[in-house]
C-alpha cells in the first residue's frame, strides 16, 4: 500500500462521519500543497472542520476502533478553537484536526475547495481539499509562524506556484495574502517563480 492509499484508509472513517454528521470540512497543509504541486512524504494529515461540542462523542464512538482518539481533547478544541490529534493505528498516519476560528473566513475557503481523488484508481476516495489560491497563503502563514526558515514550506509553495502559475487567480491569491498578512513573502515566491528557467 503506497501513502496515497494510506491516506485514504486513514481518512476515511473521519470524512464519512463528518458528512454524516453535517460537518463542513477541507483538507489542507502538505496534502493540499501535494495535490496542487510537488509530492512530498508526510505523515500527518491537516483537516480543518466545523466541529461543534456535541460531535465530539459521535466523533469518538466512530473512530476509537481505528484510531487513536480523545473526547476530551476533541472538546477542550472547540471550546478553544484550536486543534486535536487523531492516530489511524493501521498506517500510523495522524491526522491534525483544526477547528475553523474565523467562519466567515472558513466559508469562503470552503466555497473555492476542490474534490480530488485519494488512492487507488479504482477505488479512490474523493477529498475536499483548499484551492491552490488558499493552500500558498495557509503555508506561507506557517512559513511566517515558523520564522521565515522552514525550506520544507518554502518548497510547498514554491511547487504550488510553478506548476499553477497559468492558472491561478492572482486576484484571489493577493487578497488572501494581504488578510493573512503574507503579501510580501507572496510577491517574493511570485518573483522566484518568473525567475526560474
């Protein structure tokens, strides 16, 4: 079984129970970055979901056969609008649930998502996972948060911009980037990507 597949086995009892449940969710981060430009191995999962107290018992009562999981902490994240771990026990995957802080903000990422298919061809699950026009300010947030060193980052959003380049809507991206506060380190991964032969 290669990461693609996974990342599926792993993901799939969440994303099941979160539809079931009506939770509006995205996946973000390295995956995200992954889809929209280079491979890169990671094992761990961002997942940003709309979570409410009272999902957190379904969520376990669904999950513990496979996962590592707890209710506490799923609780202790909504109330603080933070995040908490899930471990698939099979893949050893974890999987870094966020829980959205700014819903206005949450939305309108979740209105430009995009389903992309996960593992095997025949049987792949589909994701929803951030545009690339919301996957380069996410990571270059983090790259900031990081101290602007992280060349793991860096090259997420460096992948992103090359192989989108003809595609993305600059308009959105630079907008996102001025809310999130990376307009410069945006223009600077824009000008290195122009550069490149």
């Amino acid at each position: 079984m290669d990461r693609h597949d996974d990342l599926a086995v792993a993901l799939t009892p969440l994303v099941d129970v979160l539809e079931r449940l009506g939770v509006a969710w995205y996946v973000g981060g390295s995956v995200a970055s992954t889809v929209h430009g280079r491979f890169r191995a990671t094992n761990a999962v961002d997942v940003i979901a709309e979570l409410r107290e009272e999902h957190a018992s379904p969520l376990r009562e669904t999950l513990e056969a496979d996962h590592y999981v707890d209710e506490e902490s799923i609780r202790d994240a909504v109330r603080d609008r933070a995040s908490f771990n899930l471990v698939h026990f099979g893949t050893g995957l974890k999987i870094d649930v966020f829980i959205a802080a700014d819903l206005e903000y949450t939305a309108q990422v979740r209105a430009r998502r995009v389903s992309e298919p996960i593992g095997d061809v025949a049987n792949a699950k589909r994701l929803w996972v951030a545009s690339a026009e919301d996957t380069i300010p996410a990571k270059l947030r983090w790259y900031r948060r990081g101290g602007e060193t992280s060349q793991r980052q860096w090259r997420d959003v460096r992948g992103v911009v090359e192989l989108q380049c003809a595609e993305l809507d600059l308009e959105c991206l630079r907008r996102w980037a001025l809310v999130l506060e990376v307009a410069a380190l945006l223009e600077e991964a824009l000008d290195e990507a122009r550069e490149r032969p």
